[in-house]
C-alpha cells in the first residue's frame, strides 16, 4: 500500500474563531516561556510541561496544545540570517518589511508587480493552528493568521499551462547576514504543484498569536503547507511564479537524495541524514511518533494517490 491512513486524526485542523487563548492566558504563558528560557534543555522541557506547556503523548487531548509565543519566535530556521535556532530573533530585527511588493509571474492572465496591501486587500484574515513539522525532528503548533493560498491564485487568473508554483524569497544581503555567505545558494526557492498550492489547507501566513509576523518568522508574508516539512514554508515571499514544469527549488538542488521536491511528512520515509519516524515538539520532553502527512491525511491524501511516496518522497 503506498499510503497509510494516520491514525485517529481530527478531520480539520482549521480554528474558526479566536478562543484558543485569551489575553491573560498568552500572557501567563509567554512569561512562564520567558522565566524558563535560561534553564537548560531538560530542566526547560520539565518545567515547560509542569506549566502546562504541552501533552507527552501522541493524541488525545493537550496534544496540539499552541507552542508557546516566545519559542515559535525564538527556536526558527531563517538561514537568511545565520544557520542557529536563535540567529533569526537576533537579527532579523534589522530587515525592513515596508513597502513590501510581490511580483506575480509566469502562466497568468494577471502578471504584476503588487503592493503587498493590495495583495491582502479584501482577504479574510483567519487564525488557523496548525502543526509544524521540521525535518531535522523537532516541530511545534502554531496559531498562524492567514487566508488560503488559493484565494490570492485564482486572482492572478492562472492559464490551463499552470502546474506548478514558485516562490521566491528575499534576496537583501545589507540586511540579511546569512546571505553574505554561502552555506544556501541564493534567494531561497521553493514550490508546490498546483494542485497542492490550490489546496484550502495551504496558507499565506501575514501573523501569529494575533500579532503581526515576526521577522524572524517570515514577514511580512510567508506559506505555510501544514503536511510538509517546514522547508517547503518559504518566508519573506517576493514573487510568486506559476510554471509549466517542476521549478528547481533550494534544498531540493542542493541535495536531492536529502530533500525531495514533494517533502510529505511520512514517519515511514527517512531521509538520509534522519530518520523522521518520531519527533520532539518544542516544549515537551519525550519525542512523539510523526503522523503521515503530519496528521493531515485525510484532507490531502487523495492528491497523491498512485504515486510512490518512497520514491516521490
Ligand atoms: N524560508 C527562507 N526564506 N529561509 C529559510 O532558511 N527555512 C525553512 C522554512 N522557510 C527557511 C525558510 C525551514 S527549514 C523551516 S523548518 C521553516 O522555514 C521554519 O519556520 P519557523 O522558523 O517559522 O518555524
């Protein structure tokens, strides 16, 4: 069988309305991650679960507890400004995110250069808490704020040669350290099939915790696609380009054997470098076992069915 239904999962991810934490809450929480983040990593975890900061085990109730605002915003892959957990909230800050504009190109009616508020604008901002899985085994659950990718698509009018879908990320080396660098090639590439950016799951993230985005977390626009590994979630999004063919994206040119073009989280697939049968959601101290499609699956398995997914990995 090429694909597995996940156990047990609830069939939709997406929050309607605010509720998930009220404003004291937030708070209590984000002081109690600010008290504990001098600790260790062991006493952190202990103390973070003693505060309530999140379920051991896999399912259940507490399972998708949010992560706490001050990890989502200080345990980041940013490359663009260095390769630690903690480089992006350290200098991210410098980026200046306004005006910000979107070019939209390729197989369109509607090619243009867009202000970024004329991109959001009549867009409903929603709050989503979806899980965020990370191919180097950590994850977390965020409360994004966003609206479905689909909804800025179907704008630019794609042509029927439309299948897939490029982004480009931000290419500012004055302001983005990592990029006087090489550990990436330069800017940081990623895309989706069409059918996958079309997806309601798929999201354009503008905020999270009701805040606007953190730099360090991809302002001012980032993707977000919940059943991927968090490399697919490109940040600081320029120009978004709709193709005939597969774009060549970073990590997946960089080192194909490693991170293939699809990048479904699949606990049954490792990848060389890991094996990605469990993880460890920040804020907890026993790793937990990984969920096909990160626990997705029955919203987003149809959209691979009769494709290998050891081999379309
Ligand atoms: N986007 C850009 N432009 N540069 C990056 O280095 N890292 C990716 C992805 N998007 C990255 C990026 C990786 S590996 C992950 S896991 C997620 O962003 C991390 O998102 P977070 O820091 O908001 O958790």
């Amino acid at each position: 069988m090429l694909i597995r239904r996940p156990p047990d999962i609830p069939s939709s991810e997406i929050t309607p309305e605010r509720g998930y934490l009220d404003r004291r809450a937030f708070i209590a929480m984000a002081g109690a991650a600010a008290a504990v983040a001098a600790v260790p990593v062991l006493g952190r975890d202990l103390l973070a679960r003693a505060a309530g900061g999140g379920s051991a085990r896999a399912g259940g109730s507490g399972a998708d507890k949010p992560t706490p605002y001050d990890d989502i915003t200080h345990y980041n892959n940013y490359y663009e400004f260095g390769t630690g957990k903690t480089d992006p909230a350290r200098y991210a800050g410098q980026l200046v995110t306004s005006p910000w504009t979107v070019e939209v190109a390729g197989e369109v009616r509607k090619p243009a250069t867009y202000h970024l508020e004329d991109l959001l604008r009549g867009q409903t901002i929603e709050e989503r808490i979806y899980r965020h899985r990370c191919v180097e085994g950590w994850s977390m659950v965020i409360p994004w704020n966003g609206f479905s990718l689909r909804n800025l698509i179907t704008r630019f009018e794609p042509t029927s040669r439309a299948k897939f879908v490029e982004f480009t990320t931000l290419y500012r080396p004055s302001q983005m350290p990592g990029q006087r660098t090489d550990v990436l090639p330069w800017p940081y590439v990623e895309g989706l099939r069409m059918d996958e950016a079309m997806h309601p799951l798929t999201m354009v993230v503008t905020g999270l915790y009701g805040r606007p985005l953190p730099n360090q977390d991809g302002a001012p626009i980032r993707i977000h696609v919940p059943w991927k590994y968090g490399f697919k979630s490109g940040k600081s999004i320029v120009r978004i380009r709709l193709m005939e063919t597969q774009p060549a994206t970073t990590w997946n040119t960089y080192a194909p054997s490693w991170y293939g073009f699809y990048a479904n989280v699949n606990p049954d697939v490792d990848t060389v470098r890991w094996s990605q049968a469990t993880e460890r959601r920040i804020g907890e101290f026993f790793r937990r076992p990984t969920l096909l499609f990160n626990g997705y699956g029955d919203q987003v398995a149809s959209l691979y069915e009769g494709m290998d997914l050891r081999k379309d990995y």
